[in-house]
C-alpha cells in the first residue's frame, strides 16, 4: 500500500484461493458503508468515510487486490463514475462544463452582476515581499489553466478559451488608521468581468497603517466562479503559501478542461442516459407551482439579496444524521438536502 491510499501490484502475491467471500458481496459491503474503491493504473484506489477503513479491511483489500482489479475492470461499464480522467489534445478552444454554462449564460442575461464573484479578504501581520507574492501567482497561472481561461461563443456555442500567457498585475494601496475604510476598499474592489478577457481574477494588497503599531497587510482576492470554486480557491491558497515558502510543487496530471472531457464522456453514457429518461417520465407534465410563505412580500425583480442563519448542530443529532446517511448510502449532503426538500 502507498501513502496515497493505493494499492501496488507488484506489492504481494494474491490470495484468492483462500478467500471465502466472493469478491462482488465484499465490494457490496464496502459500498454500504460509502467506500469508493476503482483502478487506477497498476493500483487500487479507495475512497472511504473517516473511521471505516479498519486494519482487517485494509488487509482483505490489499490481499484481494488482483481478484478486485480484475473484477472491477470486468465491471468496468458500471465503474463509469470512476474511470480515470485522461488528458485531451491542444485544441483553439474547448467546450464547457455544465456548471460554466449556467454561468456564462447568467453571465450574457445580466453582465453587470456581481453574484459570481468570489471574494476573499486576508490580513497578513509583519512584512510582506510584494515581488516575491507577484513571482508566486505567475508561477500558478503558468501551473492552472483555470487562470488562463477567457469565454466566448464559437458558431453558436460557448467555449472557453485557453491563452499561453496572460498579463497579472497586483493592485496597491494604503489605508491610514480607520478600519471602516477597508470596507470601503473592498466594496470599490469588487467588480463585474467580461468573461471574454483575462484575467477574470484580481488581487490588490492594502497596507494599513495606524499610528503607534506596526503596519499589518490586507490581501483582497476577486475570483469569478465560472473559473473557480470553494475547493479550488482552497487548493490555491494552500500552493500560495507552499511557493511563497519556497516549496516545490508536483507538476499537475490534469486540467480542468480533462475533467469537462471526461464528464460530457460521463454524461453521455447509457448509465446515465437511462437515468435522465427515469427523471424526465417522472417529471413530465405540468408540475406544480411552489409557493412559500414568506415574511415579506416577493420583489417585482429577482436579486441575489439575501441572509444566512447559523445554527450548531449537538452531537448526537450529527451522529444521527451521519448513520442515515450510511444506511441510505448517500452522502451527508444527500441527507440533508433531501431535509430541505422535504420542506420545502
């Protein structure tokens, strides 16, 4: 077994003939209990909640790993969902996700909009090398091509486009002893993009300085979401910290322009085919009109305003919801969403 939760061939002779469970009951076991397992390469892979993987199943997996390889790439058709995610050719440009096409629609209805923009705001305290940070963030454009990405309509569709090279510039300023003006700042820093030009992110360092302390440092970042989302904004904080530290970092397998190829290859399956044609017999016809009661009256226009409500959750409630889920074998999120449905 490797540190990356994969399994080497060439590690251990199989012990199939010492195996008394058939190898399809065990993976319908692990599933039960929301384990992931696939081939990737010459190693298995597993993907398991936390606490579920026991010494003995680690075991049973690494001592079936042939029998297990072989099944699952006999299986392959419904292992779909799994496949391993190949890199495309160079193309002028490239289609898009379905999520970027939402986006980008959106985007074409109201182009003023600010909905998108995902914003992130840092305080750095004690000095800041401002060349070495501006280093950093050509070394991940050059590393993502997410970065160097623009959008337009090629014969009628959208694509995305991406450039070998795009011109970054980090914004400065200074703010001097009232903290109200940060808000002020980020306000202002925040901005629509045309999706057609990069780069569709911004940085600007706001230095504050205030009277008798030492000057602290705010980092703002503007990401539209069509290039980014809540994982990725954490992956890249994480390799901006890792460069400006001085690591090096692995080269990357894939872009995100393999994923878009891999899931319209995805989409397009007779899995999930059949799986659409259940939802549009279940849904065909007039469907109803959802009307909530609401506190205030609805706007004569839509608008992203909005709040949220936190709430904390007590241990046993969470531990509830969590052997739903595994009983169910859907995800936490599944769960609770379906709560939200069920309100709604």
């Amino acid at each position: 077994m490797n540190n990356s939760g994969g399994l080497d061939m060439t590690s251990k002779e199989s012990c199939i003939n010492s195996c008394i469970q058939p190898v399809a009951d065990f993976l319908s076991e692990m599933d039960k209990k929301l384990v992931k397992i696939w081939v990737d390469g010459q190693f298995l892979r597993y993907k398991a909640p936390k606490g579920v993987m026991t010494q003995e199943a680690l075991k049973n997996l690494a001592d079936r790993k042939e029998e297990i390889i072989s099944y699952l790439q006999n299986e392959k058709p419904k292992n779909i969902f799994y496949d391993t995610i190949e890199t495309v050719g160079e193309c002028e440009y490239y289609p898009l996700s379905a999520a970027q096409q939402r986006m980008f629609i959106l985007n074409q209805i109201d182009r003023d909009s600010t909905a998108y923009n995902l914003v992130q705001v840092l305080k750095i305290d004690g000095e800041f090398e401002t060349n070495r940070f501006v280093e950093v963030i050509n070394r991940l454009i050059e590393r993502h091509d997410a970065l160097r990405t623009s959008f337009e309509i090629v014969d009628g569709n959208p694509v995305q486009r991406i450039h070998p090279h795009i011109e970054f510039r980090l914004d400065y300023g200074e703010i001097n002893g009232d903290m109200k003006d940060i808000d002020v700042e980020i306000g202002r820093f925040i901005r629509p993009y045309d999706l057609s030009r990069t780069p569709l992110f911004r940085f600007k360092l706001l230095k504050f300085n205030k009277s008798g302390s030492i000057p602290c440092y705010f980092l703002l970042q503007d990401m539209h979401h069509i290039i980014s989302d809540g994982i990725s904004e954490a992956v890249l904080v994480n390799e901006v910290n890792q460069l400006y530290a001085g690591v090096k970092l692995q080269p990357l397998k894939i872009q995100y322009k393999d994923y878009v190829a891999w899931h319209e290859k995805l989409l397009n399956s007779k899995h999930i085919q059949a799986q659409k044609l259940f939802w549009m017999e279940q849904l065909k016809g007039e469907l109803p009109i959802l009307n909530l009661s609401a506190d205030y009256p609805r706007p004569s226009s839509f608008s992203f305003e909005g709040d949220s409500v936190n709430i904390r959750i007590d241990r046993e409630l969470s531990d509830k919801l969590y052997n739903l889920a595994r009983e169910k074998r859907v995800t936490l999120f599944t769960v609770l969403l379906s709560a939200y449905y069920v309100l709604l």
